[in-house]
C-alpha cells in the first residue's frame, strides 16, 4: 500500500484552525492539515476527507478503482470563475469551495482553499466526473494517480 498525505496549508473561520483527527504526518507536525489523504491500494484509490472538511464538503470519502482515473493534472483555468451549481456543498468566495457542484452537464467534487495547490482528477465510469482537490505536493499527487496505468 502507498500512502501519500494531501494537505491544506490551513482553513480559517474566525481564526481558528480545523483540526484532521488520525496519525500525524510530516505536515501535521509543521502545523499544516490534512484535507485529504490519498490511499492507493492495489487496483483502487482511496480518498479520505478529513477533519471539518466533511462538514463542508458532505463527504468522507471516495474510493475510486485506478482504471477509472483517466488523469490528473494542474489547471488554473479550471479553478477561476464558476464552479457550477452547488447541490450540496459550501462555497465562501475566496475561502473555500468543497461538496457536489454540477457545471456543463458534469458533476465535480471539490475540496479546495487554496488554488495554488489544487489538482483536477479526471474520471470516467464513477459518480462524479472530476474531483478538484487541495493538495500540499500536486506533482507528487499527480504522479502517485497516474504511474503505473
């Protein structure tokens, strides 16, 4: 099994900082949190929302077989502007947009507060049709999806 932990460099409402339940990791200990952490084991992907992000996200986790993971990549362009219509989810401009939104017939999971570190996993044949997610390393995130396919 590899393991791989995807994190936020911090969510802030009001000041205080969520707080990701579960061992801690290299990130953790330098006072980051984890939003995501991303399992791959054997021929499935594992995407487990950690923390207050399941509260804002109203999801906990993902489990995803690799073959339908068609790729991975950075897009800014894909992170500006609309995120589609929100059915459920939180959005607070500028802040965080993470749950279900539905944009040009397409349904996105997201889970992102800083764009900057986002990674947009493409899928085919599952329930969502991308995932746009925060991740501490997307090259590491990106290379752990798409290897070995």
């Amino acid at each position: 099994m590899r393991e791989l932990s995807v994190t936020a460099n911090h969510c802030r409402f009001g000041g205080w900082h969520a707080a990701a339940p579960g061992p801690l990791g290299e990130h953790e200990k330098k006072g980051g949190v984890v939003m995501i952490h991303v399992t791959r084991d054997g021929d499935k992907v594992l995407f487990d929302v950690k923390g207050l992000h399941k509260l804002w996200a109203l999801k906990s986790r993902l489990e995803i077989p690799r073959t339908n993971i068609r790729g991975a990549r950075r897009d800014a362009a894909a992170l500006r502007g609309w995120k589609g219509w929100r059915v459920p989810g939180t959005y607070v401009p500028g802040l965080i947009t993470a749950g279900t939104f539905y944009l040009d017939g397409k349904r996105i999971f997201w889970d992102v507060s800083d764009p900057d570190k986002a990674v947009v996993v493409e899928l085919e044949d599952e329930k969502y049709n991308q995932l746009v997610i925060e991740v501490e390393d997307p090259d590491a995130v990106i290379n752990l999806l798409t290897s070995g396919r």
